[in-house]
C-alpha cells in the first residue's frame, strides 16, 4: 500500500537554510546540508528545497548545495526556486535531485510544463501553486488566486483552473502552498487542498501551515492529500520526524516504517 | 567493478552517487570495452520510455545492451531500464529491447485503493514488494521496507519473470527478470537503507559470478 508522505521544505538563500512567515521576514536557521541529513536519518520520506535567492551569481552556491545533498542521502528531493527554462531543470537534475518544481516559471510560460515533462518525463515535474484566499469573482470562481514573486503579484488566474492545466499539460505532481497558512502554525488550508486534489488525478502535496501532527493527519485525510510538506515544525525542532510519522502511523495513516 | 550504463537519458548520477557512498568501484560509461570488464552492469533510467530508446538506437547502444545481457553479463535494470528490456512500452507507443517478453502499461485512474478512492497517476511514493520467489537482490532487507517509486507505466511481463508485485489499484510486477538479470520499477538509489543494501546485494552477486568464471 502506498504510503503518504512526509516531506521537509527547506527554503535556501545563499547557501543557508532560511524560514519566514507569509514569505517575509527570512531568519537564518542553519546549514541545509546538515539538516537534510538529520531529516533522512529521522525517516523523512522526501525533501524538497526551494532556491529563494534572487541573484543570478548565487546559483551556483545553490546547485553546490544540491550536489552535496546528492551525496548524502539516498531518498529522493525535488528543487524549486527560479526554474525559468529547460536548461534550469537540466541543471538541478544533473545536480542529482529527482524531480524540478516550476512556479512562476510556469505561470509566465505554461509551456516549460509541457516541455520538461517530454524532455525528462511527467513523473519529475512538479507545478509548485502559490495560492491566495480572494474574493469569489467571474475570474477567480473558486476564491483561490494564483499569486507569484513570493505572494506579492496576483495573476488573475483561478488555482482549480490553474492546477487542471498544469496537469493537462504533464505536470507530475502538485505541490499547493497557501500562503495565508504559510508559517502560521495554525494548519493547512483543507478546503483549498481538497478542492485542487478533487480537480485533478496527479498527486497533490498539502503545503503551508502545519503547525501539530494531527493537522498533517487532516491534510492526507479530509485535506485528500498524498503528502505533507512541513517546515516550521522541524526546523525549529518542536517535533522530529520520527514523532510525527508516528502520530500519523496512530492516527490510521499509512506511514513508511523501516528505514 | 560496476558500470552505469550511459545513455544520457537516465539518473545515472544518483545511482553513481549511491554506489560511491556504500565504497563500490564504479564508473558511468557506454564504452564498450569497459561495459565488457565490469562484473555488472546497472541499467539506469528516469523519464519517458520513448526518448530513452531513441537515445539508446541513435547512439547504436541498443544493440550493446543486448549483447552483454546475452553474454549473461549481471545486469540491474532500474525504472525506464527496467521497462525498457520489455517488447513494447505503451508510452510513446515504443518499440523496446525485447530482452523480456511482456510489455509496459499505463495505470488506469479508474481503479481504487484499499479506502475506494480513485489511485492517482503517476505512481509517487513509498511502497512494498511482495516477493514470489526468493530473489538475492533481497537478501537481509526487511520484508516490510518501503522502496521509492516514481512512474506512470508499469512493467507486465510474462508470468515467469516476475519475481515480486506491489499493491495500486492492481498488483503490478515491481521486480523481474531471472537469476543476473534483474529488473526493479522502483529506485534503490533513492529508497534509503533498504535500498542501498540492494545494491549492495547486486555488486556481492556481481563479484561472485565474476569470480566463479
């Protein structure tokens, strides 16, 4: 049976480990190698790392920072964060992670979805959704808004219809960020989660807000999701992984347990 | 000696990165010399059927696979490598090795998990092998351990060959082939300690049939 997932986000700016809340206010936390590695130890079942540098010249620092995970632990990440072009996924596939997740990128060029997923196959593309509550509209019919450039510039486009597209289009998976949960602590966002995970047969990945392992329980159950990403809830170590899965495995959640 | 098999079309860095940390000799390659004097050979793959053996004829290294499968040389098929020895993948409608009799199918999003709920696709996570017949590759692995999967195609061979199925929406074969040929749909380079000591399995198998030649 499958297992639902666990999944860390690590948020990276120049090469360290950074958390905000609601996208601001970024706090240095740590090196992201090393946390990484505590992460797998504790039976993370994925990891996913966002490059929120916006210089060109710290890219390399970025894929340095996936090379070195790429040698330490043997489960599978993705990467996001400034994927613009085919040559971008090249490159962090390359660097050794398994799956490139397109955010803006995608939303400025749709295309780049249907291109990666012929290139290097659907199952390693991952559309990454940051979503905003709005009012319901002739445009924005479900009232979740696709925003971009870290929740400052609304695009007018639909979340459900955005995620039925980017799914038409091949992607492979769907990370969904609320960013209203984002940091917050006070749960993921399960009307949005269920509502996209509804609208599309690819899995779904509850992102922003989980703050107690029963939210995380929520997010796979009622929210439909097939993964949990969680940030400030280990980085802080409130919780180890190993809790978590544990209270999942508990609550009746299928949970991977040999690692 | 291990050989990645290159054709450019795999995750043959991560296998590579995988092997170098458990301090087994290995090199990317499609030399092949090289192919030829390793003990083993690991058969890589991520993406889509179709380009990876549009990669594999237009370099010519079809026919090279082929030939050292032939000559009984170990080889580990892994994800797209391990669909690709079938006849015929239905993604991208691809004509494949035809190492294996059988072929490769999309999963149907109509069938139903244990709860009734419709099975999403592509296949994404951590799942188990329940296997059919004693196979060295699992060797010392706890038979509850979680690999990692990742594909929207599954591998159907003839019955002989399956050596293990997983549960979504179907059993479907998870592991194929037969004694130094083997297949596995999921990664073992991405599937923790389990799956490292997997290809720890493979590479002691590797050294003894080298050894008993």
């Amino acid at each position: 049976m499958l297992s639902k997932r666990v999944i860390p986000c690590l948020d990276v700016r120049n090469g360290r480990l950074t958390k905000g809340i609601k996208f601001e206010g970024n706090v240095d936390i740590g090196d992201p190698v090393e946390t990484a590695r505590k992460y797998y130890e504790e039976g993370a079942d994925e990891i996913v790392f966002y490059d929120i540098t916006a210089s060109h010249e710290a890219r390399g620092i970025f894929l340095d920072v996936v090379e070195k995970v790429a040698s330490q632990i043997f489960i599978p990440f993705s990467v996001g964060g400034g994927i613009n072009t085919i040559d971008d996924m090249r490159d962090v596939l390359v660097a050794g992670a398994e799956k490139v997740s397109v955010n803006s990128g995608a939303v400025k060029n749709p295309d780049i979805i249907s291109e990666g997923a012929a290139r290097f196959g659907s199952q390693c593309i991952v559309l990454g959704m940051d979503v905003k509550r709005v009012e319901k509209s002739e445009t924005i019919p479900s009232g979740f808004e696709i925003v971009i450039h870290g929740g400052r510039k609304y695009m007018g486009m639909d979340a459900i219809e955005w995620a039925k597209t980017g799914e038409a289009l091949g992607a492979g998976e769907i990370c969904l960020n609320s960013i209203d949960a984002d940091g917050t602590k006070e749960g993921y966002d399960l009307e949005l989660t269920r509502l996209v995970a509804e609208s599309v047969t690819i899995p779904v990945i509850a992102s922003g807000g989980a703050g107690t392992p029963q939210h995380m329980v929520d997010a796979v159950t009622k929210g439909r999701a097939t993964a949990a990403l969680i940030a400030s809830i280990v980085h802080y170590g409130e919780y180890t992984i190993t809790d978590l899965k544990k209270t999942m495995a508990e609550a009746g959640v299928q949970t991977r347990s040999v690692w | 000696m291990l050989a990645i098999f290159d054709y450019k079309a795999g995750n043959q860095t991560s296998v590579h990165r995988a092997l170098e940390h458990l301090g087994i000799p290995n090199e990317i390659t499609n030399d092949p010399d090289k192919l030829n004097n390793a003990q083993g050979i690991i058969f890589p793959g991520v993406g889509a059927a179709g380009q990876a053996m549009d990669e594999l004829h237009s370099a010519g290294l079809d026919d090279v696979i082929k030939g050292l499968i032939w000559q009984k040389k170990p080889v580990l098929g892994i994800c797209v490598g391990c669909q690709i020895l079938l006849d015929y993948s239905e993604e991208n409608d691809t004509k494949a090795l035809k190492v294996i009799p059988g072929e490769c199918r999309l999963f149907n999003p109509s069938w139903t998990d244990h709860e009734n709920v419709p099975i999403r696709v592509p296949h994404m996570g951590w799942n188990q092998v329940e296997l059919k017949s004693e196979c060295e590759l699992f060797a010392g692995i706890d038979p509850d351990a979680d690999f990692y999967f990742v594909h929207s195609y599954y591998p159907a061979p003839s019955d002989e060959f399956i050596i293990g199925t997983t549960h979504y929406g179907i059993d479907f074969c998870s592991v194929h082939g037969r004694t130094g040929l083997w297949a596995v749909q999921f990664h073992p380079e991405k599937s923790g300690r389990p799956g490292l000591k997997l290809l720890k399995n493979f590479y002691a198998y590797c050294q003894e049939a080298a050894d008993a030649e």
